[in-house]
C-alpha cells in the first residue's frame, strides 16, 4: 500500500491538470483510497503517469547486431555498475538489456513498444525483452515485405492475407503490425528499392507498396488489433519525401494508422543541397485526419548509431558517410541495416532533421495524436528525451539552439517562428497518456482507480531538462523503484500480446509453402509462450464482427 | 569502413546464384551445408537448384569440398589477404601489379575471371571459414573479405558470412553483447563491462597467468590450446562443467558432468546466422544442466561477502 | 523400453544448427536418426543416460555436486580474477547464468570467438 500526497498530480486522461490530490496505491493498482502503508510526500512535486513509448528499438537481432558493431562508441558509454539490485551493462546508444530498463525507468518510463521484430528471429527479441527488466513491454512484427503475404496480394487473396496476418502475429507473440518500407526492402533482396507507392515490388508484377500499405491497414482494423498499423513509409529520409508521405496519407483514410518517426518523412528539396523542411504541409494534412496518430522521429546532434528494416536506405547511408555498414537480410520477411551516424549543427542536412522532429511536435495542434520519440536509436538515444521536452516548454531556449545552427539552414526551416511552449500537461499528453491511448493499453497512461500504479514524480522547478532526467520517485505496478536517482528495486515487466482470431487450418496452407522456402522447420517458428515473461493477452476488438 | 553485410541462410538457398567459399571445408565440417543451405537446394528464384548455381572454392589445398566446386582456386597459404585486396582493386577497375598477383599462386586470368563472375551475379555470398580468420592476418583477413562484400553492392547484391563452428558459438556472441555490449573478451573487473581483446582473451590472459581461477564451459583448453596456456590451467583451480570428464577435467580441481547440451538439456542454441532455435531433448539422463549448476555456483557465491566495495551493507533503506 | 521419436530436434554438433532432426529413442539411448549428417549422427548416437561418469571430481576424487557447486562457489569467490571460458556447446539460458556469475565475481566472461 501506498499513499502519494502533496504532489501536483497530471493526469490528463481524466482531465486532471495540475492538481494537488493524494494518489494511492495497493496491489499493483491505482485505488480510491488506502488506509496504513507507506506515504511519499510529494509536495513541490509534480506527478505524471508512467512514460509510454511507442516507438523504440530497444531488443532484437538488429539492435543486438549494432551493439557488436560500435565498441568504440560502447567504451565511451556510461557504465552501469552491478549492485545489490542492478546488474552490470553500459548506457550509450545501444543499451544492453538491463541498463535498458533502468535508463529508461530512470527517466519515469514504464511501458515501451519495441517497434521491429522480425519473426524469423522472434524468439531472440524476447530473450532480450525477457532481461529487460522494470519496463512492460510490447513489440510490432515487421510484414509489409513478408513474401507470404506478397504472394497472396499478389493473387488477390485478400481474406486468406488477413488469416496469415493474425497467425503471423501470433506466432511471433506480438502485439502490433510494422511495415517498413513496404515492398522496398523486398526489392532490396536484388539490391533495389521501391520508392513510389505505385511502384511495382521487384520480383512481382502486380504488388505495389500502395496496395501493401491498403491491405495490411485494413487487416489490422478488421482483426481489431489494439494499436493500428505501425507504418514506416517508403522513401525515407530523402529530400523531397513529403510528397510520399502526404500520398500514403491519403491512401489510409478509412483506416487507422500510425505513422513511425515522421521527422524521416518531412523533407522537401530536390536533392541534398536543397533539401528543406516540409512539416507544415505534413503537419497541414495531418491535423486534418484523425485516423492517424505519430510519433516524432525527433533528431538530437552527437553520435549515434541508425539502425532500420529499411535496407536500401542503410545502403545509401553507408554510401554517404563512408562508415562501416551492417546489413542482414532476413529470409522472406525483412531485412535491416545498421550504420553509425553523427548529427552535426554545422550540418545543413542535419539542421533541418533537427528542426522538423521539433516543428512536427510544435506545429500537430493535437498533442493526443504526435508523441516524442526519437525513434532510439536512430534519431538520438531515449535517454536524451528531457532535451527535447526543454526545447519544446521554452521558445527562449529553442532560439538559444538555433544559434548554434549555420546560418543558412534558417532559410530551410520555420522552428525560428514557432512561438508554440507546451505546457506540462502536454508533455504528460505526449510521453504518455497520448502513446497508451494509441497502442490500445487502456491500464497505462493514466492515473484514474483501476489503472496499473506506474507512476513517475519529479521535482517541479525551472530547469525542464534536469527536472524530467532525474525523477525523485519511480513507481512500476505499485513497487518504488526509483528513490532519490537510484534504483532501489527491480521488477519484473509484462509482455503485452494479442491473439486475432484465425482459423486454425491456415496452417495447413502455411506449412507447405513455409517449408520450400524457409530453412528452419516449420514446427519450431511460432515463439513459445513460456518464453514471454508474464504475458498479459490483451483483447483484440475486430470492427466487422 | 568495417561491418557485416549478411543474410539469414534461407535468402542464399533461395537467391544466391554464385557462392564462393573462402579457407573452409563445408563437404566435411558442416556437411549438410550445401544439401540444406547452399548450392543443392531449389530456391525460389534459383529454381534448378545446382544448375542456377556456381560455387567457387578458395582455399590453400583441395579439400574433399573442392568436388563439389565448379572453380577452384588454390591460394598459396597467408596470401589471402593479399588476393581480397587485389580483388578489392579489381572490382574498381583499378590496375594491379601483376608480380603482386604472381605471389598469390593465382593468375590474372583467374581473378579477372572471377571478378567478371562477381559482377555479373544476381546474388553472390561469400562463406568464410577458419581457414581464412584463423591463419596469418586473422581477423584482418575477415574484415578485408566483409569489406569487398559490402563494396561489392555497388555493382549487385552480394553478402558474406563466417562458418561458425562450434554449435552454439554463435549463442555466446548473442547473449553476451545484449548483457555487456560486447561480443567475447569482457572483464567485469570493476563492475561493468570492458572489451579488450588482447587484453582480456583467454590465451592471452592464460599465457600472461593473469587469471587466478577458471571456469571452463562446454570446451576443453586442455587438448586445444597452445601448452603455455595449458601450464596455467594446471597452476590455478580449474573447475570445469561437462557431459564427459575431459582433459581439462583431468587437470582441474573441480569437474561437474552435466546434461549434453539438445540430447538430455533443453534451451536454445543459435544458428551461424543468428537464427535462434529451440532444442528437443529426446533424453531425460542422470546429470543436472548447465544452466542449473552455474545458477547455484552463483548462489553459492552470493551468499558469501561481496568483492565490491560498499556492497556488503544494507542497502539504503527506504 | 520405452521408444520415443522426437521430430524437428535441433542439432548442435556443428554452426549449421539443423533443426530438422528425428530422433528414436529407447529411453537410454538415441537408436536412430533420420536427416543428421554423418557427423551429427555420430553427435547423436555417442550419447546415452547410462551413468558413465562420476556425478563430480574434486581433486581426482568422485564427490556429490552439491560438494563439487559449493567448492567452486568457493574457489571462484576467493579469486581475484577468475575467467569464464568456452560457451560454444552450452546453451544460451546457461550462458546468461555465466554472464550473470561473471558479474558477480567480477571476472573475465570470454568464448572461442576470441581464438
């Protein structure tokens, strides 16, 4: 039992600003009342729900790949030293498990939605969400480049699709649908891309990744997943993109979508020396369609490391930067490619990256629907968020920042007239409130009786940035894990997944295809359950049923 | 420059049109290589299986692999690296110098020829073995062979990927970088993970006698490594875990047999393209796992004074 | 005797990890394999449960595993630099047990990968 008082609480769910009342706690839950326990006095502090991410690379054979690939950026990186209740591990861009989970419950994030997992090697996303501990967790499995699905688009097999999409899922334990690049990074397995949305898919005659991004939309609404599709559009990161992106825009009314990072996906200019931002006329179209809700892609300067399904773009990526280049290919699914990258201020191109995750987050009127991300580790490291929630309260600060930019990266922007500051509810909205409500997690995000009792308080003061990166307390399911900036205690997190209805004899058509063209037997693919740490199933809502 | 460009297995067996093995024997160390993998297999796009494939053979001597090749080229040994850094040039079009192509046993005609072939592919990989990573130039060479894979994607879709040896070689990799960052060599000396291979790799850190205790899992040093190495073993406590008493065993201190690792011990192991499976013990034998022995030597271990300073204390109360 | 198949098992012999594997067995040993390779066969075969070993060696001598575990806890706990070596037939649930007793003792976690 817990009782939180004194704090002024911010729960926008409930419509709650800002207001001094007690929060209290038992079994893991948020209740009317407790009577005994321990009491935290909160006052001069501000209570948030627990931070949601909606969309991260925190686990899998792609990040796993990156970690290997950087030892140089790994020892520079903030040691995680074992104690009595943390095990040893090193921050940096690419987190091990562990640190993962307590960098970000270090900063009163609680839930986290890793956003790539590519069936075929499922089973080792898991064996690194198992070790991740304090966070729940859910996780998307990449399909807009599944060759099984393919070929039935590509046949007209509509319904058929849609039971292989819910058996997919299933077996990947997942909890979302992803599609990256659709159909480019199949084209990628020649060594080519599809840029358009109209774009023939290399190696088929009728499937374009319009068609793709149609048909997989419509199977995750009329499965009734919690979260829409999790899309990354093609044609990422090249100047001129907007154009693609305010085209799949188009192609997704009357389904519900997200849009990943959609800084990557803003860009105008023909080239790289025009390249410019384009946020206004995607933040136009955007926040006339509330089908669709996305996250900011936001970009920090420093070193990184980018890593992405999308092939064809680490190919260029490793082309421009001449850095050292990752790629797997992943066997009729996807693929990915990792390449470190260092934003620089000096850098036009990366002023205007810089400049449009922030204008995206400022110029989207509805904080509900554009949640901060930095798309970890692609746009900066999560545990540089409270940089980007100081530039987003303070408009001094921004003008401060844009100094420090060359000089003609102003003409190619419009942050310097953004006049926008979000209050603290907003960014209570955008961190967490905004992102449950978007995956479907009716018990995250807010703070009303019966909610999970993930609970972040912070020191209210005028330093935004030190104030969000150092919490005072940290609750996950009721248990203080964070006290005073160090971890007291660690929990174990849930698996968020969903189980779509299909009918069972799909396997029957899988099977044999499955078996000519994968080299793993058939019977050892699907993810065993015993392998998800304290599975929640979560119900999926089919909308034609 | 630096990095991997690879593939899972199943994008060879359905794509690759030209496969070249480089100082490895697959017809005899991973037999099942060609028939479920590589060059025997009807892909997808590869539908005549064997006959929409060339596979090429580099090696030092002809190995039983080499019937299996439809070229091979026999490399004069430690010049490996020197014919992957001609061939880098060659690809480019840049000139070399043919007394440096004479040193390597190959001719020009073979390396243009098979730089032709490289270019001309749909979808070429090149495997790569302990002949290549383990002899002279070591991981120099591995890395000059990944770089000329990656280069070669200007021209076509072209891959590369080492042979891994050991079963689950490639698990130790995995698991170890999600837990410390890092592939192999770690010390946890101060409480968080450091990599330094020379510095922290077994021969070096056994022929140096820094180690003042070891743990050996699944391998056995004392019939493999080099004898300096094998000294200190015997002069520190060696505690081995193993489905047979084994020689290190005979020099060790301590020896625990445990399960065999898919034959009475279930898990997961990883494939040589980090594709995890898991195991289907047929067997329920008399040893303990090795997963449980090691929980409960940490068990043990936690249960006596830590080593870290401010550890032994009371953690800060709530 | 009770005689098993188990279908789709993993063999671990060599990197290829075929996980397509049949294997008979009477309950003592694997009778039979079909899809393994001349060396996984072998892998397969040179396996039995029959106690061929002592449960645990100290010092030459047969001791129980609780002995052989807890003088280990002890040998290990009282170095200054222990190595953890090999990884490469275990499996990965025991190589997160190593990582996390490497940490503990603040030693040195390293596999073949580093020959």
């Amino acid at each position: 039992m817990l009782r939180i008082t004194g704090g002024q609480v911010y729960d926008p769910a409930n419509n709650v600003h800002g207001v001094v009342r007690d929060l209290c706690i038992e079994n893991g839950r948020v209740v009317a009342d407790v009577s005994g326990g321990r009491t935290i006095d909160a006052s001069g502090m501000i209570v948030f729900p627990g931070g949601v991410d909606v969309h991260t690379h925190v686990a899998g054979a792609a990040l796993n790949f990156a970690r290997g690939m950087i030892p140089e950026q790994q020892r520079m990186a903030r040691a995680i030293t074992r104690s009595k209740v943390q095990r040893a591990g090193i921050g940096g861009s690419t987190p091990t498990t562990f640190a993962t989970g307590y960098l970000y419950a270090g900063l009163g994030y609680t839930t986290v939605n890793e956003a790539a997992v590519p069936i075929l090697s499922a089973r080792h996303t898991h064996e690194e969400l198992h070790d991740t501990p304090i966070l729940d967790k859910s996780c998307c499995a990449l399909m807009a480049n599944n060759e099984l699905l393919l070929d039935l688009f590509e046949a007209g097999e509509f319904e058929k699709a849609r039971e292989v999409t819910a058996w997919l899922i299933y077996a990947a334990k997942a909890y979302g649908v992803k599609a990256v690049n659709p159909g480019g990074v199949t084209g990628w397995k020649w060594g080519k891309d599809c840029k358009g949305l109209h774009d023939v898919v290399p190696g088929y005659n009728k499937v374009t990744p319009g068609k793709i991004i149609s048909a997989l939309a419509k199977i995750v609404d009329d499965l009734g997943l919690p979260h829409p599709l999790h899309l990354h559009c093609n044609n990422l990161g090249a100047p001129g993109n907007f154009t693609t992106t305010l085209e799949t825009m188009k192609l997704l009314e009357g389904n519900r979508a997200h849009m990943a990072h959609l800084q990557y996906h803003s860009y105008g200019g023909d080239d790289w020396y025009t390249m410019k931002s384009e946020s206004a006329t995607i933040a136009e179209y955007f926040n006339a369609h509330p089908n669709l809700t996305t996250d900011a892609g936001a970009v920090l300067f420093g070193d990184t490391v980018t890593i992405t399904a999308d092939g064809p773009w680490q190919h260029l990526l490793y082309k421009l930067t001449g850095k050292k280049w990752g790629n797997i290919d992943v066997e009729n699914e996807t693929g990915c490619g990792v390449v470190p990258y260092v934003y620089k201020e000096k850098n036009l191109v990366n002023a205007v990256q810089w400049a449009v995750g922030l204008e995206l987050l400022l110029l989207i009127n509805d904080p509900w629907r554009v949640f901060l991300t930095t798309d970890h580790p692609n746009g900066a490291a999560f545990w540089r968020y409270p940089e980007i929630i100081q530039l987003l309260m303070s408009s001094e600060f921004r003008k401060e920042e844009l100094k420090k930019l060359a000089p003609k990266a102003m003409k190619r922007i419009i942050l310097p007239e953004l006049t926008r500051e979000y209050t603290l509810s907003e960014i209570a909205i955008i961190t967490s409130a905004g992102p449950a409500r978007a995956l479907g997690l009716k018990q995250k995000g807010h703070l009303g009786i019966g909610a999970d009792a993930d609970v972040a308080i912070f020191n209210a003061g005028k330093d935004v940035a030190r104030m969000f990166s150092y919490p005072r307390y940290v609750i996950k399911s009721g248990e203080v894990v964070i006290e005073e900036g160090e971890i007291r205690k660690t929990v174990d997190g849930k698996g968020f997944l969903v189980k779509p209805h299909y009918d069972p004899k799909i396997e029957d058509y899988i099977r044999p295809l499955f078996q000519q063209v994968y080299t793993m037997s058939f019977d050892n693919y699907p993810v065993e359950m015993s392998r998800i740490m304290h599975p929640d199933i979560q119900p999926c809502m089919p909308h034609n049923l | 420059m630096g990095g991997k460009v690879s593939c899972t297995l199943g994008e060879v067996k359905n794509r690759a049109d030209l496969i070249i093995y480089w100082g490895g024997n697959p017809a005899e160390c991973h037999p099942r290589h060609f028939t479920k993998y590589t060059i025997m297999q009807k892909g997808k796009y590869v539908p005549n299986g064997r006959k929409d494939r060339t596979m090429v053979l580099v090696d030092i001597r002809e190995t039983p692999s080499a019937k299996a090749a439809d070229i091979f080229l026999q490399v004069r040994p430690t010049k490996d690296f020197e014919v992957i850094t001609l061939l880098r040039a060659m690809i480019k079009d840049q000139p070399v110098d043919e007394a440096a192509v004479a040193e390597t046993g190959l001719s020009l005609e073979q390396l243009r020829d098979l730089v032709a072939r490289m270019k001309a592919c749909k979808f070429g990989v090149f495997f790569f073995g302990m002949g290549l990573s383990m002899t002279r130039g070591k991981h120099m060479n591995s890395a000059a062979l990944l770089t000329l894979a990656a280069e070669m994607n200007a021209f076509t879709k072209f891959v590369a990927m080492p042979m891994r040896g050991h079963g689950n070689v490639t698990g130790g990799d995995v698991i170890l970088r999600y837990t410390t960052g890092y592939p192999f060599g770690i010390s946890l000396s101060r409480g968080y993970p450091r990599f330094n291979p020379g510095e922290f790799s077994t021969i070096d850190l056994l022929i140096r006698g820094d180690c003042d205790a070891a743990l050996i899992l699944g391998a056995d040093p004392g019939a493999t490594m080099p004898q300096p190495a094998i000294e200190h073993l015997k002069r520190i406590p060696t505690i081995v875990l193993d489905p047979k008493v084994t020689h290190t065993s005979r020099l060790a201190r301590v020896h625990i047999t445990t399960a065999a690792t898919g034959i009475s011990a279930g898990g997961t192991v990883y494939r040589m393209d980090e594709i995890p499976l898991p195991l289907r013990p047929p067997l329920k034998g008399p040893y303990p796992t090795d997963e449980e022995v090691i929980r409960r030597i940490r068990e043990a271990v936690a249960k006596k004074a830590d080593w870290m300073p401010g550890m032994n204390g009371v953690v800060a109360a709530a | 005797m009770e005689l098993t198949v188990t279908k789709n098992a993993t063999c671990t012999f060599c990197g290829c990890v075929c996980d397509d594997i049949e294997l008979h067995s009477d309950g003592v040993r694997i009778t039979h394999t079909k899809a393994a390779c001349v060396l996984g066969t072998a892998w397969f075969k040179n396996h039995t449960v029959e106690k061929l070993f002592p449960d645990a060696l100290i010092d030459g001598k047969p001791a129980t595993v609780d002995e052989a575990v807890h003088f280990a806890a002890e040998l290990l706990h009282a170095a200054d630099m222990p190595l953890l070596y090999g990884l490469s037939n275990i499996t990965c649930e025991a190589t997160r047990e190593a990582a996390s007793l490497a940490e503990l003792i603040g030693g040195v976690i390293d596999s073949h990968t580093s020959l």
